[in-house]
C-alpha cells in the first residue's frame, strides 16, 4: 500500500444477516452444511457506516485534522496528526489499521453477497462473477498507480487494490468450506509467512532481517520486478513490499469471511458481539506476545503485525456493531453510510481527480483572508463536495461496484 490506504470492494448493497435454513427444509442436492442460508431484510448497517468512517480518514479526515493543527498545535491535535501518518517503518498507528480494516471487511461482505446471490445464481455463476470482479479490481489498481505515478504500473502489489482483489478471490473460494477449514488456511499462511522471513536468507541478508530495504521481503521484489523497476519507484526508500507480502493480507481476509459466517448464523447478536470482541482481543494478545521476536512492521506486512492488525479491526467493526445492529441507535451514522456506500467510486474519483484544485477555485479569495485558517477552510469545502456528490449518489440510488 503505497503511499495510500485501502479499500473495500466486494458488493455489500443489500447485504444482511440472516438465520440458517430449517431442520427438515427440502434438499437440492448440495451439501447443506456448505450451501448458504437465504437472506432476510434486515441489513448490516454496521457494515456501511464501518466502511464510511475507514474510507472518510482517507478522503479528506486526514487532511481536514491537518487544517485543524494549523489554527494551533496543541495535544490532542498533535497526537490524531501524529497516528494520521503510517509508521516509517517499526511500530503501529492508527493509519496503519487501515489497510487491514479494509480486508476484514471484503472477507465479512463476501458470505452475505455469496447468501443472496445464490437464490439466483448457481455456483458457477457466482465463480465467474468473482473472476470479472478480481480482473476489473485488479486493473483499477494499475490505472489507479499508473495515473499517480506518471507511468505504467500494471503490477503494484503495494498499494491497495490488487492485494484486495487476489485475497477477495482466495476468500470466495474458501467460502464453502468449513470453518476449521478456513481458520486453518488462515493461520498457515500467517505461521508460514513468519518462518519464511525468519529462517530463509538470501544473497548477503541473513534470515531473520527486518531491516529496511534489507530482507527477503525486497530481495524477492527486485528478483521479480527487476531492478530498473525498483530504482524507478517513488517509493522505493519507504521499503514498501509488493511480492512476498501480498500473501499474508489473505488472512485478514479470511478472518473477516469467518465473521461473515458468523453473522449470518441463529446466535443471538450479543453473542455474536462477545465473539467477535473475544476474537480482537486475542489478536491483540498474540500480535503483542510475538512483537518482540517478530517486529511489527506494516511495509513487510509480518505476522506480528497481520495478526495485530487483524485485532483492532475487529474492535472497531465490533464498535460500530454493537452501536448500530445490537443497540439500534443510527443517529448520526448516516454520514458515514453515505461514503460507504460508494467506497470504491469515491477511493477512485479522489485518486484520479484533484477535487481541492477545483474546490480551490471557488474558495481561494476566502481562504487567503484566513491567514490560519485557510487550509481547513480548503478541507472542510472538499469534504463537503465530496459528501455531497455521494448524497446525491445515495439518494439516486446510484451505487458503483467494481
């Protein structure tokens, strides 16, 4: 992830939980135990508003507290700047969660569109859906890097989409296996990433390197890309990952998959919230026990940090679902259901599209007469256009899926 955070991808317009089907309910054939329970209308709104608040730092919120410091520093201003930046290289802040929220949210999604698609669609239908949307995931990827960039960047596995795309299309495959089955795969991958980078050295780096710019992690990439390809990439000195350290993002994935499964099962929502939290706390526990022997570093995506990660983004989505599905209280959150509902639309039109050099035109004169307060007068305008053109969007019914 380059310079820039992720992204949620998979459709989740009319998603919902769901009971499982009835003892005695007529058979087709397919194993019930791995066929999807139907859908009933009751929609994950916490989902929606989830996405919204992640995609809202990414879209302005960071440069909106930015604004916010310049009137004045002061404490608390400081420190929200301060976990609005990635880490440079060991260590954890609030932007670096980003990424993997977005991950646990496309493997949550991908259970409840697999449960409404299948009252339409055979299995077959649904795999080459899944393949047209890994493709045209993967390609907005290479137009989104290449237009940043200036130049053609048709593989970038560091930045946000094309990882998305690969562990999105992992997921759904995984989708009609058991549970075991799929916290196994999980975790081998995690366990295997980990021994990789421990015990596997390369030409002039010994095993265990963490350092920047000097692991296995680079090494591999240079292999692969080529050198003329590093020496070229703007990103290079961050130490930023690309081959290798897609692998382990598929566990997030998978994590958010389970918790799909989990929502669409008979428990009841408070229980549904006590596993869901139990699960974050014990990432949290394991990605802290392992950080002094596997250092937490996001531009490696190591398993300290994958499994860390993975437990404060279950946290947060927990916040969000214990607020607005167990409690019912929405007030408020329809800001963020707005930006979430057209996540991806609004990841894209930002990416390729300087909104502030047009909003700026407008608001230019006012802000120079605010000698301290330009540049958040300058962000909230953007955020307000942004909204608005997705309010116009929600209300339209206008929802863009890749």
């Amino acid at each position: 992830m380059a310079n820039n955070a992720s992204l949620p991808v998979v459709e989740t317009q009319g998603t919902s939980t769901a009971e499982p089907p009835a003892k005695g309910r007529p058979t087709t054939g397919v194993d019930e135990t791995l066929a999807p329970p139907a859908p009933t209308p009751e929609r994950l709104a916490s989902l929606d508003a989830f996405r919204g608040f992640i995609m809202f730092w990414i879209i302005g919120g960071e440069g909106l507290m930015a604004g916010l410091q310049a009137l004045g520093h002061n404490r608390v201003i400081d420190a929200i700047v301060y976990e609005l930046r990635h880490t440079p290289w060991q260590g954890l802040r609030f932007y670096d969660c980003i990424w993997p929220c977005f991950m646990l949210m496309v493997g949550v999604s991908i259970p409840l569109a697999f449960a409404k698609r299948s009252l339409t669609q055979s299995y077959h239908q649904q795999m080459a859906h899944a393949l047209r949307r890994t493709a045209v995931l993967f390609l907005l990827g290479s137009v989104r890097e290449s237009v940043s960039l200036g130049s053609p960047y048709w593989v970038e596995l560091s930045s946000a989409l094309q990882p998305i795309a690969i562990a999105y299309f992992i997921a759904f495959l995984l989708a009609r296996k058991s549970w075991k089955f799929q916290a196994a795969v999980a975790a081998l991958i995690l366990a295997g990433y980990a021994f990789l980078l421990a015990f596997v050295p390369a030409p002039g780096i010994a095993a265990g390197s963490y350092e920047l710019n000097h692991n296995l992690v680079h090494y591999v990439d240079i292999a692969v890309l080529g050198q003329k390809h590093w020496d070229i990439w703007p990103y290079a000195p961050e130490g930023w990952g690309t081959v290798l350290s897609t692998i382990p993002t598929v566990s997030t994935t998978i994590l958010g998959l389970l918790i799909g499964e989990l929502l669409l099962s008979n428990r009841s929502k408070e229980s549904k919230a006590k596993v869901i939290g139990a699960v974050g706390l014990l990432c949290l526990a394991l990605g802290y026990a392992l950080s002094p022997f596997v250092p937490v570093v996001m531009k490696m995506w190591t398993s300290s940090y994958g499994i860390l990660t993975a437990g404060w983004a279950c946290l947060m989505f927990l916040f969000f679902y214990w607020i607005l599905d167990v409690r019912g209280y929405r007030k408020g959150s329809f800001l963020f259901a707005v930006i979430g509902a057209n996540a991806i639309f609004i990841y894209m039109f930002t990416s390729l599209i300087h909104l502030g050099s047009i909003v700026g035109v407008f608001t230019k004169d006012i802000a120079g007469l605010l000698p301290r307060s330009g540049l958040l007068f300058q962000e909230v305008a953007v955020l307000v256009v942004e909204w608005l053109i997705l309010f116009w969007m929600y209300r339209r019914r206008i929802f863009i899926k890749a």
